[in-house]
C-alpha cells in the first residue's frame, strides 16, 4: 500500500532564470495531502498555480504555467525532481515569474529535496493507471504513452552532431534512477541557437555556467558530466512534463526526439480523455515511485 507524501520541512535556494535572467528565490514548504504540487507567487500575494495540465501556457524552450494572466516558467527541472521522488504534495514559492536554472541540471533540485527529507501522510496515493495506448506525432517526432504495472519512460534523441548523434535511456523512474542517472544532465544548446533565442528575449540569463553549449563539431564548455548528458537531460525534461498529469503514472512512455511541446499535449489529450485511464489507489503489482518507507525518516 502506498500513501502521500510531503517534504519532511522547508528548504530554500537562490538562482537566476535561464530566459529571464531575473533573480528569484524558491522555497519548498510541505503541504497536506490532496494538495498536489502548487505554485505560489511569493510577490504577487501567494497568487496559486497548480502545476496541472490545465494550466499549461507556452512550450517552446521550456514550460510555462500560466493562470489568470500570472506566469511560472521553466518548471520542468524542478517538477521532475518533485515527481521522481514521489513527492505529491508541497509548496514551490517563488518571488519571480521563472524558477532557477542553477547550473543547468536538476541536482540542485536533489540537494533541497535531500535537505526537506520526505514525510509520508496518512492518506493514500491515487495513481493515474493507463488503459489504453494513446500516441502524438508531428513529421519525425513522436511520443506514446501504453499500459504498464509501472512508471517507466523510454527517451530517444537525435541529433546530426558529432558529440550527440543517437542516444536512448529507458529506465524506470524512481528516486535512485533520477538522483544518479538523470538529475546531473544538464540542458544544452547550440552555437547558432543563441543569436535567435536572443532575438525572442530568451536566454537572458544564459551563460557557459548553466548549459552545455555545442559549436558546430564540438564542445564550448567541456568537459561533458557523461558520453550521453544530452540524452538523459531530455529525459529528465520529459519526467518534468509528465508530473502535469498531477498524480503518479502507471504507465511505460516513448519519446522520439519529442519536446516540451508534444510532452505537454500528451498530457493534455490524457488528461481530456479518462476513457484512457483509470484512477487507483492500489499499486502493488510494481513500485512505481520512490517508496517513502525507504527514505531517511524525517518526522
Ligand atoms: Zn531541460
């Protein structure tokens, strides 16, 4: 039997936005069960966002949340950290419109997760249980979801690029695979990106600090943290989509050189249609998440 978990209390860290470039402080406060991840606006009078399909904006370079006129960006590093740890309900408070990009990766997310500790609550996990496959494509590009007894992604990317080329990660997505395999991948861009990133007022707070950038035949800012940083970061940016289904998945996911914008209209076909899936409490035929019982206990 699986039950909700909080962070076991609130931990904080200070960074800039990777397109804003506007400073922002996030702090992780825990929240009662059937709260689900929500966002507040720390400067806008704890103005809510629920991180939840619903609420999805713009996808493009990352993925903005946006309700009422009020905007969280770039949630995918932060929300997959939440969601490979089997965290289901807690605060994300920010005093910006972006969260951190820190050094590109989503270890730092780690570091506070390890520091908050998780705190199991008495009320059971609902689990989106697929039923039935549904798949999105766009020309090359495609990405699935099919039934499964666990939360297992396969990403595949793809680019003609001597340090990049084909790479593909399956695993299943729990606390040890994305703290080892994932977390530490850091985004990435090439040379002839920037000019017209820059010119769409992206990146702004971009730098050799916080992403891997590729010249035409090799690397700005080497060395790389692995042969396959760039496969296993877009893995970690589709766990980030994926957590907008707002419960824990039993289902197995492929990507094929997909992005932000078909991760996110998977979600929301999903969420539209609950002819495709089913809500349960009862997971034991695999351990989707993180178990909380293995975790440091925190309370
Ligand atoms: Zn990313």
């Amino acid at each position: 039997m699986s039950y909700q978990t909080t962070i076991g209390r609130p931990a904080e860290a200070e960074g800039i936005g990777l397109h804003t470039g506007a400073r922002a402080r996030l702090r992780l406060v825990p929240a009662p069960a059937d709260t689900g991840i929500v966002f507040r606006r720390t400067d806008l009078d704890n103005f809510a966002i629920e991180a939840d399909g619903r609420n999805v904006a713009r996808v493009s370079y990352a993925t903005s949340l946006m309700k009422k006129g009020v905007w969280i960006s770039t949630t995918e590093h932060l929300l997959a950290a939440l969601y490979s740890y089997g965290i289901d309900n807690v605060y994300a408070d920010l005093d910006a419109i972006e969260v951190p990009i820190f050094d590109g990766s989503a270890g730092p997310f780690v570091e506070l997760l390890e520091r908050a500790g998780i705190r199991k609550l008495r009320r059971r996990r609902k689990y989106m249980k697929v039923l039935r496959p549904l798949e999105v494509a766009e020309k090359d590009r495609r990405i699935g979801i099919y039934p499964a007894d666990e939360f297992r992604v396969r990403c595949l990317v793809d680019y003609p690029h001597a340090l990049v080329g084909r790479q593909e990660i399956e695993l299943r997505v729990g606390r040890t695979t994305f703290r080892h395999v994932l977390a530490p991948a850091r985004t990435f861009c090439f040379t002839h990106e920037i000019e017209p990133l820059r010119a769409m007022g992206l990146i702004r707070g971009g730098s050799l600090e916080n992403a891997i950038v590729m010249t035409a035949d090799g690397i700005m800012n080497g060395p790389l943290r692995f042969p396959d940083e760039f496969g296993r970061h877009k893995t970690l940016d589709l766990i980030g989509d994926l957590a907008l289904v707002g419960r824990p998945l039993l289902a197995h996911v492929i990507a094929h050189k997909a992005g932000h914008a078909l991760h996110t209209q998977l979600v929301t076909r999903l969420l539209a249609d609950p002819s495709l899936w089913t809500e349960t409490t009862a997971a034991e035929a695999g351990a989707p998440l993180a178990a909380p019982e293995a975790l440091p206990a925190s309370d």
